[in-house]
C-alpha cells in the first residue's frame, strides 16, 4: 500500500509541474479513497504536499522574474490569516462533511478549467484593494478546512483585481499557496496524528514528479492538457460529491440530537 502511494505522489506531482498548479487537490481523495487515511489527518497531510511542491516551483518562477513579492507577501499573509483560522474551525466540521465541502470545491475547479484561462481579460487600472483582501482570507479559509492551494482562485484574483500580468500571477499565486499551506497545518498540527514518515516520502516523490513534470511542460500541448484534467477532476469532484451524500441527506433530515453528535 506504501508503494501504491508513493506511486500516486509521482503522478501528482507529475500533474502539478505539467500544470502549474491544480494536481494537489487530488491529495485528499487520494490519501481518503485509496490509502485509507481518516479523512481529518488526509486533509492535514495534504497541506506539506501542497506547500512543498509550490514553493519549490515558485523558487524556479522567482529566477525567470515571475513573482510579484509586492503583492504575495500581504496576499499571502491574510491567506495564511485565513488558513489557519480554516483549520481550527474544522474541528467544528465532521470529516464526511469536510470531504463534501471539498467535492464541490473540486467541481467548480473543474469549472474554472473548462471556462478557460484569464490571460485575455483586461487588468484594472488600480487594484481593487477592497476586493482582494476578502479573496485571499476565503483562500485561506479553504485551505484550512479541506486541505486545498486554492490556485485556481488565487491565480483570477492576482489578474482581475491586482492588476497582476497572467504568468506573474502563475508564479505568484503558488508563494501564497505555500504560505498558507504552511499556516493551515501549523492550525492542525497537535489536533489530529500525522504519520511522519509516511508523509515525508509521499512529499518527496511528489516533488521529484513536479520537477520531471516542469521539464516536460514545454513538450505537451497545454490547452489539451488542462482540459483532460479538468474532465478527470470533474469526474472525480462527482465521485467524491456521491462518496458524501449522506451529509447532505443529514442537512435535509437530521434531527437535534444528531445535529449535536461529536465530530469526527
């Protein structure tokens, strides 16, 4: 089982340095579904895997110039505000519900996918301060309750309301994923057990498969790519989605005494 994982680290981090950015939120279905992982100490473990990966690709974006500090640093710092507030809430979450919420993150990042990029949208002329500071706690918060970098919410919010050019806002976007991928699981750290060890080498080959990833980036059509991702991502965002019907026939249904049970 040990060998299957490390096996699925390399084909994550592999999607993460093809991609730029997406792959890890396989990370929980992953850990969950496949290696069995009670869902609380999947979603902790799966942020080491994000902030690692990304900012071992954001040190590589800083050397072509593509991180912006002026703008990652106070993103990034109300993410990792967001983030850890995320993960101290979740305690206040039962895992099933936690998954549910991450199902349907999955599906409207799929979404995102299909609908395209925004490397044509037009900049503003003055960054919408007012509007990035509530996007970048909501990324954060995310991030701390379903174990997610939020990319393909950062990297939108970096170009509509920073002003931030489109492969500025790529490298960017993966120093704040890092920074509240960090804070997330400081949030989690002494709440829920980590095996170490186990997640030290699925964060390892995780990110072997993003370098090897990143050198064949340039030999595969993107576009194709992307939305062979976003049609896998769709399918297991819905796979996840069934997995956790039952939470939401509990919110249909559930009486208060239920309403009342202990978390898992």
């Amino acid at each position: 089982m040990f060998a299957l994982g490390l096996a699925l680290a390399a084909l994550i981090g592999l999607s993460l340095g093809l991609l730029g950015g997406g792959g890890s939120i396989l990370t929980v279905p992953v850990f969950v579904y496949v290696l069995g992982i009670a869902a609380k100490p999947a979603i902790a473990m799966s942020l080491p895997v994000v902030g690692v990966t990304s900012v071992l690709s954001a040190a590589l974006h800083w050397r072509l110039g593509n991180v912006r500090l002026g703008i990652a640093i106070p993103f990034g710092v109300l993410a990792m505000a967001g983030a850890f507030a995320g993960a101290k809430l979740s305690v206040l979450m039962s895992g099933p519900a936690q998954l549910a919420l991450l199902a349907v993150v999955m599906l409207a990042a799929a979404g995102a996918m299909l609908r395209g990029g925004v490397s044509d949208a037009r900049a503003p002329t003055t960054p919408r301060v007012a509007l990035i500071a509530p996007v970048a706690l909501g990324v954060g918060v995310l991030t701390g309750l379903v174990g997610i970098g939020g990319g393909f919410l950062v990297v939108p919010a970096l170009v509509l309301l920073a002003g931030v050019p489109m492969r500025q806002a790529v490298g960017t976007s993966l120093l704040v994923i890092a920074m509240n991928s960090a804070s997330g699981f400081a949030g989690h750290v002494g709440t829920v057990p980590i095996d170490w060890a186990f997640l030290a080498g699925f964060t390892a080959v995780a990110v072997a498969g993003a370098l090897a990833g990143t050198a064949l980036a340039e030999h595969v059509p993107q576009a194709t790519l992307k939305r062979a991702f976003a049609l896998f991502l769709l399918a297991m965002g819905g796979f996840v989605l069934h997995q956790s019907r039952d939470v939401f026939r509990g919110i249909a249904g559930r009486d208060p005494a239920a309403a009342n049970a202990p978390a898992e």
